[in-house]
C-alpha cells in the first residue's frame, strides 16, 4: 500500500512510488533479501559477509538514486554476483557466466538477483518517459502481478479498495464470538489480515491495467521472438480480462552477441511477427523488451537496448509497432 498514500501516486520523477519498495528490498519478504540473509548465514568468513552487505548496499543505492542510470545499477546488481563468488560452479559454468550475455552463477542467491530485475528495468523503462509502472501493493492478492499502473490507478480505486477492507473487518467482528471478538480487537495482526486479504482482491478487480516482468534466457537467436511471444500469450491468458504490459528481460542471451562481443543487428519483424499472430481476444498495451545496450534493429542503433513495442488496433485487427523515441 505503500505508494497508494503519496500524491499523484508518487509523481513521475524516480524513484517515485517505488520508494519505499526499495526501502524494503533488502529487509522485507522477498527474494532478494532472502538471499542476502541466507548468504550471511552460510558465509564462510566474516570479511566475506561484509563486502557482500556492502554490495548489496551500493546496489540499492544506486537503484533509489536517479542520477544513476539503469545500466549501471544492472552492473550494480551483477557485482553482489561477483563479490559473492561461485564456489559451487564448475569451470565450464564459470567459462559460460564470463561470456557476454552468460548466465549468473554465484553462491549468493541467483534467483533473488534475478528478482531485481523487475526493479531494475522498471528504472530503466522510467529513462525513457514510460513512468506508469509501479510495484503491485498487495502480497495477497490470489493473483499478483509485478506492476500496477499509475496512470490507471484513480483516487476513486483507492477509496473503494480502502473501503472494501474496512467493510470486511466490520462483518467479520459481526460474525465472531464474543472471545473471538475481542482477540480481533487486541490483535492488529488478525485485523489487517483480513483487511489486507479483502483490499488486494478487491484492487486487482477494480485494475484495468496490470504489467508482469519475464525473462527470455540461453536461446538461440532464432528462438528468441518465438520465446517472447509464447511469454507474452502466458501473461495475456493469465490476466485475461485486463489490459496487459509485459516487460521481457533478454540479458542473459549469448546469442545476442556476436564473436567479438558486440551486440547482433535483429529485425523488428522477425519479433513483431509472432506477436501479431497471438489471440485478439488477449488484450495488451505494450511489449517492453531489455536487449543490451547498443543492439542493432532495422540498422537503427538502440543505445538503451529498449524496445518498445505498442499494441496497436486497426480495422479489428491487432498489431506491434515498434515506437522509435
């Protein structure tokens, strides 16, 4: 719920609403500070466990901090990697991770590393003026996307989320015993669970925009678009009924490299085809792709490595276009 209290739901200047989800990053329930915390357990030396802290300190400050940029705090996030070590990996892992585009290994948590991502690329979509994404406020929402959608989140949403919880509490002291009655009102915990429970159910219906982040790894450069829009088609079923963004994270792709190191020239054709194909009754507002910085589409140099792709309707028929800027 963090976000929902800051006026015009954070502004669209970053780190915006995602403030205080970056505040949490490292201590609250979540992958990554799981990670962090099963690491400093395990650590075998006191030295080791600091300069991992440290790392993941300089990692999260960078990303709270607009002045850095998203590249950069990527980097950030790759360094806990690095500073963690990999001492379960075998060479041939070790040789593959070191490769542009090679997959993580470390001892620290990859899957919390990975978790980043959605913030990461949330601060690199903000770069390029698609600040709408926001962290989803709810944990217990039976279904939980990534992001929300400031532009879509109204004040009236909010009211009637807030109320909805509200609404709930009252008809649950209703119900219960007088013994049960009075450990409601003695234990907050049992009170915002059934508020928080009610709210998050209650939000996901009112959103007509979601936005879910997926990561596309280790494919060959031909299976890349078709992976994209199976990911894609996945959101879009998963969400059906709302209007979907789907984020799709590339990084980790040596195929999108060339001998030299270089990022590949790609066709935004070959990527858009597949997309256009899916199911017209799946809704979709865009296709955010993270490519490495640099890459080639259409002989256009992408600097960011972003592209953008937007769901366009013309004559009942749906298709992606790749929005240049």
């Amino acid at each position: 719920m963090s976000w929902f209290d800051e006026k015009l739901h954070g502004g669209a200047t970053w780190p915006g609403g995602w403030t205080a989800d970056i505040q949490e990053l490292k201590n609250g329930r979540n992958p990554f500070a799981k990670g962090l915390r099963d690491f400093l357990a395990s650590a075998p030396t006191t030295d080791l466990k600091k300069a991992v802290e440290a790392a993941c300190d300089a990692y999260l400050k960078s990303l709270a901090d607009p002045k850095v940029s998203a590249e950069e705090t990527y980097l950030a996030s790759r360094e806990i990697a690095k500073v963690a070590g990999a001492t379960r990996a075998t060479e041939r892992e070790l040789a593959r991770s070191a490769m542009p585009g090679g997959p993580l290994v470390s001892d620290f948590s990859v899957s919390g590393l990975r978790y980043t991502l959605e913030y990461t690329d949330a601060k690199r979509l903000w770069e390029i003026r698609h600040s709408d994404l926001l962290p989803w406020p709810y944990e217990a929402s039976a279904k939980k996307p990534d992001y929300a959608s400031r532009q879509h989140t109204t004040a009236d949403m909010v009211k009637r989320t807030r109320k909805a919880g509200q609404e709930e509490v009252k008809a649950a002291v209703r119900k219960a015993s007088e013994k049960a009655n009075k450990q409601l009102g003695k234990h907050d915990v049992a009170e915002s669970t059934i508020r928080t429970l009610k709210e998050a159910a209650t939000f996901y219906d009112l959103s007509t925009h979601v936005g879910d982040h997926v990561r596309v790894t280790d494919r060959a450069l031909s299976q890349i678009p078709q992976q994209i829009a199976a990911d894609v088609r996945d959101k879009g079923d998963t969400y059906h009924g709302k209007i979907v963004r789907v984020v799709v994270n590339l990084r980790e792709n040596t195929s999108l490299y060339d001998g030299s190191g270089n990022p590949v020239s790609i066709s935004s054709k070959d990527i858009t085809s597949p997309l256009d194909a899916l199911d017209e009754k799946l809704s979709f507002s865009y296709v955010n792709l993270i490519f490495p910085p640099e890459i080639v589409v259409d002989d256009h140099v992408v600097e960011t490595g972003v592209v953008n792709l937007a769901a366009e309707s013309s004559g009942g028929k749906r298709t992606f276009t790749w929005l240049r800027y």
